[in-house]
C-alpha cells in the first residue's frame, strides 16, 4: 500500500471532542470529494496502526484537512491523535470510497457524517454549484454542531438542524425520521446523500425507499452498511423514530 508522510501544519479543537488536523499535501495527491484515506501516526509501534478519516479540504488547496472525533475514553488511535500537534508526522495511505457528488440533491448527515459533506460543498462553492442542494443535519445537541456558521453561510435557507435536545426556535426537534423527510422527498431532489453511523444510515435508506425513492437515488458508503446486518440495525433502530 502507497504511504505518504505528512507533516502536520496547524490542529485546533472544534469543540472539546472533535479536532480538526490541517497536514502538507504531497505533491500530485488527489482525491475525490466524499472520499477518505486511512491515517496512521508516524511513530514507532504506531505505524501500522491505521484508521479511516475522511477528507474536508478542496483539491485546490495545498494542504489536506481532517475533522475527527476523539475518543480520549478509548485506548485507541484517536486517543494517540489528540496528543498530535504542529511538526508532527502523520501517514497517508490511498484514496477510497464510494461517496461523491453525482447532482442536486439532499444531504442527510448524521453526527460526524457531516465530514464527506464538507468538502463536497466547499468545491461546489468554489464552482458556483452548490444551487439546488439542501441539508439535514441530526445531532444530539447544539454544541454537537460542527462547522455551524459555514454551513449557514454556504447553504443559507437550505440548511436544516435537526436536534434531540432543543428549545431553540427554527430548529426541528427529535430525529430524522420519516415524517420530516417526508417535507424533503420531492421531485426536485434527484439523488439523497447519506452518511453518519450505521443505524443511521440505514434507517434513512429504509425511510427513502418507503417514500418511492429509487435504489439508484440514494448515495452513501456501501462498505458501511452490509446487507447481512441491515434488518437488525434497522430493526433496533426503529424504536427511536
């Protein structure tokens, strides 16, 4: 497998479980909005230790940004990258995932699932494409809420928070569940982007097809959620919606 040693620019937390890695870009990289790599610190017995992270720069940009989760309970690889800072050394590997932007539509996010969305909306941005989209985006609540001001900015009225723990005004209360897609679901969105984690991503799917939408509308990481185990994710997930 290709690897690529980066050094790390700048880190910032962008609240306190969620820090945000801006890395050298190695010159020819490239990849596609949506898309990931796997990423390993470059120390010793850490190497081989390698996770999937999910780009949010533009390929334009001569560096590469990363916004991950923490897990500091965990004696894991994110443990290790909280301790990361500037002048560092990170690992790259290739370029994966089936994510990508394939037209107008509505992006359904769930928690960090959000990360693939930014770097598809900050290159339609920068192409002057981002009419006709819109997004959900489902969080436990307000803090929870990443990039909340750029999103704003980008999508302005077509930019949905979606909370379970709220009084705020203009925000849906509860979960994404099919009522609420239901206001969604319409001829204009042609293709329905979903990313956030597996129960998530599979009670969307469920509610999407129970509407009429088409198989080949729906756009999300087919690695994520195996057939095997859909209906029991589905299936403990229903309670909740």
């Amino acid at each position: 497998m290709k690897k690529h040693v980066v050094k790390v620019l700048k880190t910032d937390l962008l609240n306190p479980c969620v820090k945000r890695f801006v890395v050298k870009k190695p010159a020819g990289y490239h990849f596609i909005p949506g898309h990931a790599t796997t990423i390993s610190i470059n120390e010793p017995k850490l190497t081989n230790q390698a996770r999937p992270f999910t780009f949010t720069s533009v390929n334009q940009s001569d560096y590469l940004e990363f916004i991950i989760k923490i897990y500091a309970e965990r004696n894991g690889v994110t443990k290790r990258l909280l301790e990361v800072n500037a002048g560092d050394e990170l690992i790259l590997h290739e370029v994966f995932g089936t994510i990508r932007y394939k037209g107008p539509g509505l992006f359904l996010a769930g928690g960090m699932g959000i990360t693939p969305f930014i770097a598809i909306f900050r290159q339609l941005e920068l192409e002057g494409q981002l009419t006709g989209n819109s997004l959900l985006f489902a969080n436990r609540e307000e803090s929870d809420i990443l990039l909340k001001n750029e999103l704003k900015e980008m999508l302005d009225g077509n930019y949905i928070n979606v909370l379970e723990t709220t009084t705020a005004p203009n925000v849906e209360k509860g979960f994404i569940g099919s009522k609420l897609l239901k206001q969604y679901v319409t001829g204009d969105a042609k293709h329905y982007y979903i990313c956030g984690p597996d129960k998530f991503t599979a009670i969307i799917i469920k509610h999407l097809l129970d509407l009429g939408v088409r198989q080949s509308q729906i756009v999300y990481e087919k690695e994520q959620v195996r057939p095997s185990i859909r209906y029991e994710m589905i299936r403990d997930m229903i309670q909740y919606i």
